[in-house]
C-alpha cells in the first residue's frame, strides 16, 4: 500500500507519524501534488483552524488533487481539520471547504458547557451491529479538543446525515465523532492522542482491505436524542517542571516556585587558634561559625522516563515546564525541542510544552516570533503551549486599550479587543484557541473587609473556618510569583479568554507545595468568570483532594506534580477514588 500522509504546514502532524511508526505501518510525505498520483491511502491529520488549513492547502496546491483524490475512490482518513475540510464551509473561515460532505462547520453552544470540548469524551455507533469491526468502541474514551463541529440533523440535512458513522454527546448537543462512506473515514477526535483506544481505531483501519471498506448506504439515519449525561470525563493531568542541573543534564525538579535546590544541612567551619575572626564576627568571636552550602538541582528523573511512566500509569494529559536554566536558548539550541520529540515517539495522549514561548531574538540577530517558537514546538509533537507572564503583558496592553478607547470600539460587555499582535492572538490565530492555554500564577492579597473601598471589592473572598473573619483577593504575578502586578486573577482570565486563550492553568502561589489541598475559594472564583475549561494546579497532597476539586467546583482537569513524582500518590488511587465518589473519568489498566 502507498500509504502518504499529509502535511499541510501547521499542526502536530509528528504526533500522528509516531503512531504509525509504533503501529508498524511505513509511510511517505506529501511533498508535491504530483504524490497524489502515486498514493493509495492518504491520512490527512489537522491541529488547527479552518482558514489555516484550507490556505495551507492552496498555497501548496494540494487543495484540488486532495479533492480529485477522495473523488477517486480511494482510501483517506482525515482527523479534526482532515475530517472537517470534507464539509462545504465552516463559521470559523471565510473560505469553502472540500465540499464533499453536503454541511456545513459551525461553533459549539456555550450555554450549558464549556468551549473549546476538550477532554476525553464516548462516541455512540449509528449502527452498532455493521460498524463495530470498524476498531471503534462505545466502552472507551477518545481525546477531543475542538471549538467547532458538524451537527448531526438528518431530519433536515438527510443526505449530510448518510455519512454519520458516530456521535457525540457534549452538554446537550449532539455532534459528529465520525463520518464513513466508501473510501471516506474522518474522525473529529485525536486517534493518536486517544491512547490504545485511538491506535486500535487507525490500525483496524490502515489493515482493513478495500472491500471490506465499501458497505451499503443507510436509505435513512433517524435522529440522536440527547441522553441525560454526556460521556465527558474529569482529566488527571502529570505535570513536569524541566531544566538542566550543574552538570548540563535535563532533569525533572520541584520546589517552592523557582527554589529547586536541595537544602544540605548547615557546614561546620572550624575556626583555627589564633586566627584573625571573619569579618562579620563580633569582638568575641565563637571557635566555629556555620554556612550553608548551596545545595543540587532537586533530581526527581528524567523527563521522558517519567512521561512514559504516567503515560502507562493512565494519566489523561502531560505537561512539561521549561524553567529558569534554559527558558531564554535561542531556538536554534532549545534542548527543551529534544524532550519534547523523544516524549511524543512513546506517549500517545497530548503534551503540554510551556516556558519561552514568546517573541525573541537569536544572539545573531535573528527574530523569532512566538508564533515560530510554538510552531517549532507543535511540530516536535506538542499538542498545546502555555503561556505565562507573556499573557499578563498582553492583557495590560488590552486592558490600557480598553480604558483609552471610546465607548464604540468596545464589545457589549465594556470590553476592549486586541490588536492581534500578542503571542495568544497569533498562536490561535494560526492553530486554533484549543492550542493555547495561560497559565496564572496569583497570590491572595488579605485586606480588611469592613473598609476595603478598591477596585476588587466585587472580587474578594470571605473566608470560613479556619479563615473566619479574613478577607481577600487574588493578584496576578510573573516571573514565577517573583514580581505582582496591578491585576487580578478575575481580570487577568476574562482579558486571557477575549484574547483568544482555550484553557486556563490555574496555580496558586499560596498553596504550591503545602499539600493542603486546591484553593477551592481561587478556582470557583476564575470558573464563574471564563467560559473556557480551567485546569486547577497546586496544593494537592492525597487523593481526596481531587475528589473535592472535582465536587466542588466546575472545573474540568486537575494537575500534580510532586505527589506524583515521589511516589506519594499513585493516578490510578486518584481515579479509582473519582469512581468510588460518581465522578466519571478515563479509566485504563497501569501497565507498571
């Protein structure tokens, strides 16, 4: 089999090469339109927009052989954007689609959920009898991350609902997982960011003779009426702070925000007879004085090992954090890339790369766009970037422009627009908002309530318990919680989402490393105010304190990293104990 894959110039198409590799199944490049003449199965992969894609395409003058290719009747399997470009258009682009598919793309309702769905989600077979040699399993959970999607309607669009092969329930709507016809198969999630689930899709299939692909149109499809609960899972997410100890070695650390040293106990220095006394000694120096000694680099393992162990373990994402010692290497010399491309060839569920992205400058003068820098990062096999104190400068420089704007150049809620330049606009601009999350490093600010008059009276938390009579509100920070700024939690997400940001990373300065559990008060406070899914990070030292995130807030992913590193807390306790209490979660077999 000529087997090609496509690759239209943005998104993770690595990610989809490494499976494939792992599966057994060699392949070759799209380089040219001419390839189109010599393939006889196509997988077209897609991590990004609509527009992207399509342009992509034309630029490179793949659009119309892709086309007469399908037409052709032979294989192609298109992912996310390879599975929406079959539509005629999409709401999200100016320009039409491949037209295969007689529908259109259009964004996800907000009123129930929130948007982008991304997370591990079931998928419901049409025909269950017909399709389940397909490799698709309703028992599983497959990787979805997506701000738009084809409805499935076959009472007013019959001839679009023909090639629904399976749905999927998010809140109450109902929308297309995958779509099959002849030599057509698409699927709207991630089969190589699904696990074992997603690799046994694209297997079945890749090995599955022609024939067997050519089954009998339905005459009709009858509608998929909502059930009362979507097969949306709470996701238990690795993360893995990087960088290099004194001997150049990447390592995984953890420490008090960016203390990672070991702390040795203090050295003796014995004071010699008769010597003069050190500088600081008083007129009657001690015989001994004592010094600590900087201690190493905190070492808790290597970064790919231990993402292929959380991998194995069951965990439902990873991110690897890029800090301090190697965050500002040119890009030419980002060892972080290395890490990234290693961890990719042996985990199948999505990477998170944060730390550096933004724009900078080669010390030969070269500059490079935070735009490039994701993209190179994309490339390696990183699924989403996270920005950090990049995005607190570009909702300042929004919030500024709001304040100096008229009233009409704001958005109904008195909000101000960016002027497209920051790394959030450019990065989801090119790739998609699901691409780009923020990360927001706040720390409270206790003041008194009875007198406080400033700008976050609306914003401040009263305790209980243990905190009766306290009051507060959360101030953003940078450079790892080492300098605060004049901007709260609250505004700094809202101004994060209206830049075009897809998650929120939600830390907390005051509970990082404390094992005391999430800052429930921070997290429901940034959850009322963000239509996009917030990640809850920091504080948890056992596994009842995911079960309380997860309850007591709406939240939709939880992060470790410590407890896990060090062996204090196992991802399968955590879910196991998410099961125990109704709280529905991607449940997978550890493997060691």
């Amino acid at each position: 089999m000529g087997l090609f894959l496509l690759d239209y110039g943005a998104g993770n198409v690595q990610s989809l090469a490494n499976t494939l590799g792992t599966l057994g199944h060699s392949f070759k490049w799209i380089t040219s339109p001419a390839d189109f003449d010599d393939a006889t199965c196509v997988v077209f992969p897609g991590v990004g927009a609509f527009q992207t894609a399509v342009d992509g395409l034309t630029s490179r003058g793949f659009l119309e052989p892709l086309r007469q290719y399908i037409i052709s009747g032979r294989p192609y399997f298109g992912i996310c954007i390879g599975m929406q470009v079959l539509f005629q258009s999409s709401s999200e682009a100016s320009v039409p689609g491949l037209g295969i598919i007689p529908s259109k793309i259009d964004t996800f309702s907000n009123e129930d959920k929130t948007v982008p769905h991304m997370g591990w989600n079931s998928v419901h077979l049409l025909d269950p009898q017909q399709d389940a040699d397909d490799g698709l399993d309703e028992a599983l959970h497959y990787y979805f991350v997506h701000s738009y999607r084809a409805t499935y309607d076959p009472e007013r669009e019959p001839d679009a609902a023909q090639w629904v092969h399976s749905v999927t329930q998010y809140g109450r709507e109902i929308f297309v997982a995958t779509v099959r016809k002849d030599n057509v198969f698409g699927c709207q999630f991630h089969p190589e960011k699904s696990g074992d689930a997603g690799m046994r899709l694209l297997d079945t299939w890749l090995r599955q003779p022609v024939s067997a692909r050519h089954r009998p149109t339905p005459a009709q499809r009858l509608p998929f009426p909502p059930r009362p609960k979507d097969g949306f899972t709470k996701r238990i997410i690795a993360c893995m702070d990087v960088r290099a100890n004194d001997q150049g070695d990447l390592v995984v650390t953890k420490g008090d925000q960016y203390d990672v040293r070991e702390k040795p106990p203090p050295t003796t220095i014995i004071q010699p007879p008769g010597s003069p006394p050190p500088p600081c000694a008083s007129s009657s120096p001690p015989l001994t004085v004592s010094a600590t000694v900087a201690g190493a680099v905190r070492n808790l393992g290597k970064p790919v090992a231990l993402a292929a162990r959380y991998y194995a373990a069951g965990a439902d994402e990873l991110a690897l954090l890029n800090i301090t010692s190697f965050r500002h290497s040119p890009l030419r010399d980002q060892p972080m890339l290395a890490v990234v491309r290693a961890a990719a060839a042996t985990v199948f569920v999505p990477l998170t790369i944060g730390g550096g992205i933004r724009d900078t400058v080669d010390p030969d003068g070269t500059a490079r766009s935070a735009l490039e820098v994701a993209g190179a990062y994309f490339r390696a096999g990183a699924d989403k970037v996270s920005i950090g104190s990049e995005a607190v400068y570009a909702v300042e420089r929004l919030r500024a422009g709001a304040a100096a704007s008229e009233a009409s150049t704001l958005d109904a809620e008195g909000r101000g627009r960016g002027d497209g330049s920051s790394a959030i606009e450019t990065i989801a601009r090119a790739y998609g908002r699901q691409a780009v999350v923020v990360s927001i490093d706040p720390k409270r600010v206790y003041v008194d309530a009875s007198s406080y008059e400033g700008p976050r009276r609306d914003e401040l938390i009263l305790g209980s318990g243990e905190e009766e009579g306290k009051a507060w509100w959360y101030r953003c920070t940078v450079s790892g919680g080492r300098e605060a700024r004049d901007l709260s939690v609250v505004e700094l997400a809202r101004g994060a989402e209206i830049l075009g940001a897809g998650e929120i990373l939600l830390n907390s300065i005051d509970r990082d490393g404390t094992g005391r559990g999430f800052d429930l008060d921070l997290v429901n406070v940034v959850r009322r105010n963000v239509s996009i899914p917030v990640v809850a990070s920091s504080g948890a030292g056992k596994k009842e304190h995911f079960v309380d995130v997860f309850e007591n807030t709406g939240v939709e992913a939880a992060l470790a990293a410590g407890i896990f590193h060090r062996g204090e807390v196992r991802i399968d306790e955590v879910k196991e104990a998410l099961t125990q209490r109704g709280i529905k979660t991607r449940m997978t077999r550890p493997t060691s």
